[in-house]
C-alpha cells in the first residue's frame, strides 16, 4: 500500500522568467522588492556574470536605495539601511571555509526587519537562514533564464503579488 503524503514544499509557487538584457533583470527585480512586505531571505544562484549581483542591484534599488550598490565580492557583505529596512547583499563566492560566517556574527543578519540577498549561498551551507525564495540566473541564446522557488509560506506570499 502506498502513502502519498505530498510536502508542503511542492505545493509552493514557482515563477520562470526569460530576460533579454540587464534592464530586464532589473526591472523584474525591481518589481519583486516593491511587493516585499516583511523580512526575507534570497538565495540567488547562477554561473559568474549570469546577473546576480545585477538582480540584487535591481531589488535594493528598487525598495529606495539612491546612491551605488557595490558588489560584496570581497567584503563577503554590503549593508543597506533604508527607511523601512535594513537590507543585507551577501557574496559568498570567495568565502573559503563557511565557519568564516559564524565569526562574522551571520545569524544577526536574519533579523524580521532584514532583508538578505545571498549569492553563492551552497558556500554557506548550514551556517544560513533557510531561504524564504530561491532565484536561479542562467545563461539561454536569448539572454538569460530567472527562475523563482518559493521555499516558505513568505516567499509563497511574495512571488503571489508578482502576479
């Protein structure tokens, strides 16, 4: 006899989106973080130059950020404090042992006010917040394809205002 028990994690939203440049990506970005209501954590994930740091630039942005959005490569995190919230761009790609987190203070970021972007995140493994969405960028002939999994009842929540 077989058990079907579905998990709540199939019954979540995903979205898929075919961008035809950087305007693109940062207008779907744009878009995304102006229906964010509540603190969040993003995974983002693709090859080098697929448009992650792009898309963050896009969402910090887009919540009222005016001045420059640096890329966090080598400072592994750029802050963000804006009116309504404090908003964290990691990039874990040059972090060389995930336990470099933990001396950095990573579970202070993951505050209800926060908002985190986390590129490269498989590098942080077990040190991170559970994602509430995961965005993956990928190249295509066309540009590049961004895929959206909602991963918790709040990232659900967002990617149903995107409709």
């Amino acid at each position: 006899m077989s058990n079907s028990i579905t998990s709540p994690i199939e019954d979540l939203p995903s979205r898929h989106y075919d961008l035809i440049d950087e305007q693109a990506t940062v207008a779907l970005a744009e878009k995304l973080s102006q229906r964010c209501h509540q603190g969040m954590v993003i995974y983002l994930e693709g090859d080098l130059g697929a448009g992650k740091t792009t898309f963050s630039r896009g969402f910090i942005r887009g919540l009222g950020h005016k001045g420059k959005v640096k890329s966090p490569t080598y400072t592994l995190v750029e802050p963000y404090e804006l009116a309504q919230w404090r908003v964290f761009h990691f990039d874990l790609y040059r972090l060389s042992d995930p336990e470099e987190l933990e001396f950095m203070g990573i579970r202070d970021y993951f505050d209800a006010d926060c908002i985190c972007l986390i590129e490269w995140p498989d590098k942080g493994a077990g040190l991170l917040a559970l994602a509430d969405l995961h965005i993956s960028i990928e190249y295509t002939q066309a540009g590049r394809a961004l895929s959206m999994q909602a991963k918790s009842a709040k990232g659900s929540d967002l990617l149903k205002l995107l409709d």
